[in-house]
C-alpha cells in the first residue's frame, strides 16, 4: 500500500503521542478516517460537532495535543465555538478538514454551483478558522502537504494554539513522501531571559510581600516542576488563576489561594507589595486588578514580559521559568508556611448551592479530575479543595457553557483521572448529548447537573435582585424548558443515574458512582433562588 497524505499527517500526529481522533466523519475526510488505524489512532465519533471541538480540547489539555475533524461548512462553522475557546485558554488543537477539490472551485467561480456546504466563498472555512488559529493554511497538491502539516504542528505545540489544516478531498489518499526526522517543537529563547530573570528575582528579594501567581501557560509547557523548584528558592506565597487551578499541588507549602476576581480575592494577593504572574491569561474580570495594579506587578506570558510600567520584551517562558530558578538559588530562602488542607464538611439538611460543594469538596481525592462549566457555581467550584497536580479543567476565559460535559469526552481519553463535571442544567442543555458519548465508548465520567430550571447566571448578572426578593420575578427569556434528565440519561445509554434533593442523597450517590466504572450522571435539585456563598 502506497504512504498517502491522510497517512502523513496521522503519522505525524502519532509522533506527538496523539492515539485518538475526534469528529463526526463526513465523505470530504472520511478517508482520513479510513487511515486511522494503521497509526494506533482511535477514532471517536461524537454526537455533534460542537461536541467534537469540545472534546479534542478536553483532551489537549490533558494530553498535550489534539485532533479533530467534521464535515466542511456545516461541521467546521458549528465547532468554531470550541476553538474559539481553545485558542483564548492556550489548548493546542490540530483542525483538519477536507476542502474542495479544483473542480469543485471551478465550478464556483465559472457557473455559480455550490460545492458541498459551500457558502459560496471559496475560502469560507479557511478564512473563518484564520480568526481562531495559530495559523491555518489549504494544501492543494500532495507535494504541499509534507511543509505544510510539519509547520502546522510544530506551530500547535511550540505557541499552545489549534491550528487549521484544509487537504483537497481527492487527494487524502495521493501518495506522499513520508517524514523525514522530527518535528522542532520547542521555542528559541530570546536572549533576555537572564537578564530579565536578574531584574525579576531582584525585585522578589528586595518586596515585603511578594506573591507569585501561577497561570495557565505553566501547564501547557510543561513547567509545574521547574515553578514548584522556583517557589522553594524564593520563598514566596503563591496562587493560581482560575484555569490554572492545582497545576501544582495545593498541599504544597506556600499555597495561599485562588485568585479570581471579584469573588476570591487572597489576602496575600491584596496585600502583595509585588505580584510576578507566569503565564496568565486575563479574562474581563482581571481588567480593573491589572490596571490599578501595574506598579506592583510583573508579568510573563505570550512570549513576553511586562515588569511594572516598562514596556514589553520578548522572553521564551521556558527560558525564563529556568533562569528565574538558577536566579533565585544563589540565595537561601526563606521557610514557607504549610498550606492549609481545609477539613471536609459534614453535609446534611436541605440540598443547596454550598451542600452541593460541601459534599462535593468531601468527595475529592486524587482519582477525580473536576471540570465545572460556566455557570452560578464557578466561584464555588474554584474554591473546592482538589487534591494533587492536574486534577482540574475548565474554560473560565472564554467562558463558553456547556464546555465542561463535552470536554469530559476528551478528557476521559486523554488523562488517567477520571473526570468530575460540575454543570448548571444550561449549560448541561447545550451537549447533553455527549452523554451518548459517554456510553458509546464506555468512558466513566460522572455529571453532577445542578438542576434549578433557569439560566442563573444570567439572571444573576441582569437582575440580581431575584435571588433575594420573593416578589422580583425572573427574566422571562432565562426560564429553562424542564427536563427529565434521568430519562433523558437512559435514552442516551448511561444507566446510573441518581436524582437528589437532600445533601444526604448527594453524598450516597457520590459513594455510589465512586464504586462503578460506568458514567453516571446526578441530577441536584436546588432552589432557583438559590446563590452560592462565592459570589460577589
């Protein structure tokens, strides 16, 4: 059999230790599909695209590299979302879908006749994806495809971003030269790294109240270590955002809170008189912090950095986690306070908001990963004590609900934790279906919906009077159509199920699932006027 394009491409991502490929096949890259399993590549077809983008996220996240693929037009304009997202929160996903062939562009331009799901633009996808992506680009001819995909790839890895690759549907199964070596994959430093790291520590040693503050690109990159070793050195406090929450342990010494403006505000951030932040990515909620905070603080991400009202230098992260830590040993810090391991709370009476997390929070170990969507308990979420590194995912960023569920697909293939999704019954609306997903494949996560029959955060963020005066009526347009989520759950093949009203309940069906390998999926029913403590 000869070595093909689809051949090239899958070999390569196999390199990067990718072993699944997530879609909904279409006739465009069905040869593709066709291709997988001579690579050791699992294909995983999802219940819609959306959920597709979702899931090669999830998995990104928790393996360092995905990959997906859906139908041109129609499955590529439904996943956007998805790499939206992936694109904001630094999640490396590689797009591939199978475009029009000369012909069909031809017959475009010539006659006005639509290819398949065409728009009537001849670079709809191509063009749409450029806004989401590290970089996107069409290859044409099988001689294109080796520079093409190699630079698509190593650009996934190297800046943390999905990238687009668009393959003329005739040809995925044209010959192709095979790889020649392995793909550069690691970022150049730019040459400021130990001057900056000098500056930096500097800095650290002469403030009365350093802080450090643990961001998203620490994960990507592969930096936990190297940002744990820097913390010892320095001796300093340290927090995380949101998406970066137990990237390092949070039983480990110096451990002083999640920061995440305006519901959790540490006091060491506060009362910080230097404030270092590594790879962070800042969501609307950060804007009045950054901007009344510049002269105390430092920051590091994108391949720059920032130190107080100086303008931006090119740094390689990497580079300059390594020269922070070199920095920082050539002085003896000092000892760290021992984080603090909140005790778990006893649940009991009426199901609310805080029994939720409580009985949640009592339930953690080390075999869970949490995912919690965006919803009223995001606050709440961020504030559960997650035990040990990587056991926690989420798209606080862009903020996009219904992430969480479909995410848990990815994640399911991609870390040896087994996903705890957290979901408002919103955002359990929008991929519900995943679910299907769930069975199909025979993943174990577990969906706790908290079920309160309105989409609460809009309700909360438009009229936050709801919630405490009986007689203030809620928006019309966030009522939820009532579901049956049991039934619903049956229908779509997951059989453990559980509906609970009661903070005992929860914690039975929590001790439950924990005793099953199966999905399963916990319906908590709370009062729609119900808020979490968390919120602002």
């Amino acid at each position: 059999m000869p070595f093909t394009v689809a051949d090239y491409i899958l070999k390569r991502l196999s390199e990067q230790q990718v072993d699944t490929l997530f879609g909904v096949p279409a006739t465009y890259c069905a040869p593709l599909f066709d291709a997988v399993s001579a690579h050791n590549i699992e294909p995983v077809v999802t219940a819609t695209d959306l959920e597709a983008g979702y899931a090669a996220d999830g998995y990104a996240r928790t393996k360092g590299l995905g990959a997906v693929a859906v139908a041109n037009g129609v499955g590529m304009l439904s996943m956007i979302n998805a790499i939206a997202g992936a694109y904001v929160e630094r999640s490396p996903v590689v797009v591939l879908n199978g475009g029009p062939n000369a012909a069909n562009l031809a017959n475009l331009k010539d006659f006005d006749v639509l290819f398949s799901h065409s728009t009537g633009r001849p670079d709809g996808d191509l063009n749409a994806y450029r806004l989401v992506t590290a970089s996107a680009a069409r290859a044409e001819r099988a001689t294109d495809v080796p520079a093409l995909v190699d630079h698509a790839i190593s650009t996934s890895i190297r800046r943390q971003r999905p990238v687009y690759i668009e393959i003329d549907r005739t040809i995925w199964t044209a010959p192709c030269t095979p790889p020649d070596g392995t793909l550069s994959v690691t970022n150049p430093a730019a040459g400021t790294e130990q001057q900056l790291a000098t500056t930096i520590v500097s800095l650290v040693r002469a403030a009365t109240k350093p802080v450090l503050m643990v961001g998203t690109e620490i994960q990507r990159y592969g930096l936990a270590d190297k940002v744990a070793e820097l913390i010892a050195k320095l001796g300093v406090l340290w927090v995380t955002q949101v998406p970066a929450k137990s990237v390092l342990s949070e039983q480990e010494d110096g451990w002083a809170g999640v920061f995440a403006p305006p519901s959790s505000l540490p006091a060491a951030v506060q009362g910080a008189d230097l404030i270092v932040m590594l790879g962070c990515v800042f969501p609307s909620s950060y804007a009045t912090f950054v901007r009344e905070s510049v002269n105390r603080i430092v920051i590091a991400y994108d391949g720059k950095v920032k130190i107080k009202n100086g303008s931006k230098q090119n740094a390689e992260i990497a580079a300059l986690v390594t020269a922070l830590v070199a920095e920082a040993a050539k002085e003896a810090p000092e000892l760290l306070p021992v984080a603090v391991d909140p005790a778990p709370p006893v649940a009991s009476g009426p199901l609310t908001y805080g029994q939720v997390f409580d009985s949640i929070g009592a339930a953690l170990d080390t075999s869970w990963l949490v995912i919690p969507d965006t919803f009223l308990g995001g606050a709440s979420a961020a504030n559960l004590p997650v035990k040990g590194r990587d056991g926690f995912l989420c798209g606080a960023v862009w903020a996009s609900i219904g992430h969480s569920v479909a995410a848990a697909v990815g994640a399911s293939f991609g870390s040896s934790r087994r996903p705890l999704v957290i979901c408002g019954d919103g955002g359990f609306h929008m991929t519900a279906q995943a679910l299907s997903t769930f069975a199909r494949y025979g993943r174990n996560p577990v969906v706790v919906v908290i079920d309160n029959g309105i989409y609460g955060l809009e309700q909360y963020l438009i009229d936050v009077h709801y919630f405490s005066d009986p007689s203030v009526p809620p928006k019309p347009y966030v009522l939820l159509n009532r579901w049956d989520f049991v039934k619903l759950a049956n229908g779509l093949g997951v059989r453990s199920t559980y509906s609970v009203d009661t903070a005992a309940e929860l914690d039975q069906a929590l001790a439950a699932v924990k005793t099953s390998s199966a999905p399963a999926l916990i319906v908590a029913k709370v009062s729609p006027r119900g808020l979490p403590a968390q919120l602002p």
